[in-house]
C-alpha cells in the first residue's frame, strides 16, 4: 500500500481538509473579525437601547429588544476570486441578530376586522435621533421624545378606530335586521358609497322589486341611520307633463317664498 505523502506546506485542519498557511490565517482573520464586529454591533445596541430608556420609552411597553450574540455553523467564502484567494470551507463563528423594535397596535379593518393586534415597528438610530416612517409618515430623524409622542398617538388611533368599527358594524347589522323585518319584500344589503371630502364610508341599501330604493348612512355618534340617498323609479320615468302636474298640486310649506 503506497503512502500518502501530505504537502508540508499544507496544514490539516477542519476534519480533513487541509488549508495552506496563508488560509489558515484567512480563517483566523475571518473568525475574529466576525466576533469583533458582533461585540461592536452589541455595544452599540446597548446604547440605542439605553437612549430610548432615558427619553421615557419602557422595556416591554413601548419596545423590545431581542437583540442577541450567538453562535453559528455554516459554509463561508474567504477571499478574493480576483486574486485567485477564495475559497468555501465550513467555519463556527459567532453572528449578531435581531435588535429593537417599538411595539404598538394596528387595526386593519380588512385583514383583521375583528381584532386589534399587536404589532412592532422598525426604528431607525442616527446618532441622538431616531426614525420610524410607520408612526411619522416620513422619513425624517427627530427627537426620541417626539417619536414616543407619536407612538402613543399611533396606538390611541387604532384604539378609537378599533372602537368606532365594533360600533359601526353593530349599528349596521341591527339596521339590516330592521328594514328586513319592516319590508320583507325587499332586498337589504351593506354596501359603500365615495366622496370626495369622506372617502369610503359604508351604507344600508334598502332595495325593493320595482327598483326604488333609499340610501342610510350610518351614524355611531346618535347610533342611528341617516338618509343619503333615494331614487323613485316611478318618479324617474315621469314625462314632463305628469311632474309638472304634480308639482302645481303639492302645498306650499310654511316658510318657502
């Protein structure tokens, strides 16, 4: 059996394989410099998160931090393939994850009509400023205390938005019972209208089989539906002569010139 003979050059590492000298110190290189930039990344966490604390945030309220150093396993690339120096190997080291977020609440009445759910945004550091365009509607870094401001505004709206959907939907099943039990014959269905000034706003359409119908809007503040439209079909298709006829029968109201 002829012996295998290793290259003296050549350094046997790493369950077999071997490396050079010159990558055994790119290995070297790599693995401390990974740890180097993890214990810098850890430092500076630690800073962001103190800045927060000092300006009134709370740990567990207003964000967390589960920023951690822990060790990994994998397959790497060293070196340059413009010199001819890279290489794969497979290399323990240890890797930064994770960070700050703020936590807050979001209401989306189309994804999750029935629930007001925790959520976490991404905060940006810069220096003494931080920047979370979630909460802010922008891209600009201001003062930690502000962006607390925000955060807590953020939340209060989606409370009150959460609120004032449970009181809308309530208002308008009951309204959908209503006309349904009153008119039978009719077709009572949800629907939602558009201005220019509300945007989309719901409403009750009470349709019946002749093709008129009224419009109800809805108002949780008198919990009670309000006119928004009507169409009279008969009316619609009157000629000239048979609206002018009605018109001259109809009485004057008191205090119409």
């Amino acid at each position: 059996m002829k012996e295998e003979i290793k290259d003296p050059n050549q350094l046997d590492m790493f369950a077999g394989v071997l490396f050079t000298p010159e990558q055994e110190k790119m290995i070297a290189e790599f693995i401390k410099n990974k740890e180097n930039s993890a214990r810098a990344i850890e430092k500076l966490n630690k800073q962001r998160e103190q800045l927060l604390i000092s300006n009134g945030f709370i740990y567990g309220m207003d964000f967390i931090n589960d920023f951690k150093v822990e060790t990994v396993t994998g397959e790497v690339t060293i070196g340059y393939s413009y010199n001819n120096t890279a290489f794969k190997t497979e290399l323990t080291y240890i890797y930064p994850s994770g960070g700050i977020s703020l936590k807050g609440k979001k209401f989306n009445s189309y994804s999750n009509p029935n629930e007001l759910v925790d959520c976490t945004f991404s905060v940006d550091f810069e220096d003494d400023k931080v920047q979370c365009s979630s909460i802010q509607d922008q891209y600009r870094y201001i003062k930690p205390k502000t962006l607390l401001e925000k955060l807590k505004s953020n939340n209060s709206k989606q409370e009150y938005l959460f609120e004032e959907y449970k009181k809308k939907n309530s208002l308008k099943q009951n309204v959908i019972e209503k006309y349904t039990k009153l008119y039978p014959n009719a077709t009572v269905t949800a629907k939602t209208d558009y201005t220019k000034y509300s945007g989309i706003f719901d409403i009750v359409e009470v349709k019946f089989e002749s093709g008129s119908y009224i419009q109800l809007t809805l108002n949780t503040y008198q919990n009670k539906e309000i006119l928004h439209k009507k169409y009279d079909i008969e009316f619609e298709e009157m000629k000239v002569k048979e609206l002018l006829e009605r018109f001259s029968k109809q009485v004057k109201k008191e205090g119409s010139n």
